[in-house]
C-alpha cells in the first residue's frame, strides 16, 4: 500500500479527506493494529508519513481523546 492507496482508502472510511498526515499516520497505525496491513507495509506508509511531516506524540497525554 502507498500514500494514495492509504489516502483513498481513509476518505472510504471516513467520509471526508485527511486534515493532515498525522491523521494518516494514525489511520495506518490503526489499519496495522487491525491486521488489514503488514508490519512492512505500515513501516513503510510510516516512514513516507514521518517524512512529509507527520510525527508520533511525545508525550502520552496526546494520546488522550483518540
């Protein structure tokens, strides 16, 4: 799966378009947790994510509300 593939597939779920690439970031780490991609395959989106400016939180206290 590549960033369109990943992109197309959240506005599937989602119904509306990503605000961001950490909203992306977040729905391929879900997408990985549920089984629907391999490790490689999240490690890669992650990497490309990560690199177009996406970032995992720091702090555990980002985590709250998801």
């Amino acid at each position: 799966m590549n960033m369109a593939e990943l992109k197309n597939k959240f506005i599937a779920v989602k119904n509306y378009e990503p605000v961001d690439v950490n909203e992306l970031l977040d729905f391929a780490r879900q997408m990985y947790l549920r089984g629907e991609i391999t490790i490689a395959e999240y490690r890669d989106l992650s990497r490309d994510l990560e690199l177009a400016g996406a970032y995992k939180p720091d702090n555990k206290n980002e985590y709250i509300g998801l």
